[in-house]
C-alpha cells in the first residue's frame, strides 16, 4: 500500500485510509498476518488491553486474535491528517471472539497511527485498542 499525501488533502486522507481500513480488518479476519507485516517496523508499537508488543512481538498479538477466533465486523472509521506523510485513523466497530468457552460479541475502538517514508511506503507506527 503506498501513500501519496498532499499537504491538507483531506479527500486523499480519507481514500487512503479508507483502502487502509478495508486491507487492514479483511486481513486480520482471513488470518492474512503475513500481508500485515511489511506495514510494520521494529519501532511499531501495538497497545490491546493494556498488553504492549512491539516489532516483531506484534506477531503474538496478531497469533493471539487467532486463537480466540476474532472477527471484525460492523467497521466504521474517521480519520485526520497528522501531518507530513502521517495520518490518524480512529475505528469503531465490533469483535466477535471465544471467551471462557462462549462465542461473545462486544464493542471495539482502534487507535491507528501510520505514516510514509519519501517514496510512499506506509507503515503502522502505533496502535491502541480497547474492546468494551
């Protein structure tokens, strides 16, 4: 996924993070956790639950989706130029999971913080979620 950013472009933040959100939620409910991986670095920082993983470890986090069986639906999002080649994205949606044997389905929010280097590469910097 590549980024091309004009400065105060908010139609083009919202294209990109439109494209983003899609990739992002259909990868983690396929299970596609390869596809996700050139979009983080060793300086990435996931937050979930009040469970930090960064660089690599992020791999459990996404491992740990999988065991429980999330799903993703309901998605909704806004987003803001944060700017040069930075954009904020805030999701909304629900997470059907296993939990203590029983499939339940609560309410999430995600925090996503990404960016791109001179030639358009996007990357995740952070991410926060909270499930409620």
């Amino acid at each position: 996924m590549s980024l091309q950013l004009k400065r105060n472009d908010q139609e083009t933040v919202i294209g990109i993070a439109q494209q983003f959100v899609t990739f992002y939620y259909n990868q983690l409910n396929n299970k596609s956790f390869a596809m996700l991986t050139p979009h983080l670095k060793d300086y990435t920082i996931y937050s979930s639950q009040k469970s930090r993983y960064r660089g690599t470890q992020i791999l459990n986090y996404y491992n740990t989706l999988q065991t429980i069986n999330a799903k993703f639906s309901n998605i909704d999002f806004d987003t803001l130029h944060a700017g040069a080649r930075r954009i904020n994205v805030l999701v909304t949606g629900t997470i059907t999971f296993i939990e203590n044997s029983l499939q339940v389905t609560k309410n999430f929010s995600e925090y996503i913080h990404f960016g791109s280097d001179s030639d358009g590469n996007m990357w995740i910097q952070m991410s926060m979620m909270k499930i409620f």
